[in-house]
C-alpha cells in the first residue's frame, strides 16, 4: 500500500494522461510562467470555470 504525501489533496491522481498536444501546452505555459505543471493546469482550468460563469451571466442578461 502506498503511503500519501505529505499535503496532496485527496482524490486528485498526479498520474493522469493527457495528449501528447497538451502535454506540450502545458510545457510552454510551464516555462513562460515560471511554475510547476500543477500550478499551469490550475490556473488554466479556473480561467475556463470564469469564462464559463461570464458566459452564463450574459446569456442570463439578455
């Protein structure tokens, strides 16, 4: 049985598979931003969770 590591959240698997693609999106972002590949693909999936919240809201305006 493995043992956890100090401070990983529960649930989240660091093995996940990505495309090859993104892998290389994630390795130019990684380098022009200076952070890790967690701190990228987080950054990046909080964009999209407040684009889709903007999108939202102006379907809901008009």
């Amino acid at each position: 049985m493995r043992s956890k590591q100090k401070g990983a959240a529960e649930g989240i698997s660091k093995g996940y598979r990505l495309r090859l693609e993104t892998h290389r999106m994630v390795q130019k972002l990684k380098s022009k931003l200076n952070s890790s590949k967690d701190e990228v693909i987080s950054r990046a999936c909080s964009m999209l969770i407040e684009d889709f919240r903007q999108k939202k809201n102006k379907r809901n305006i008009k």
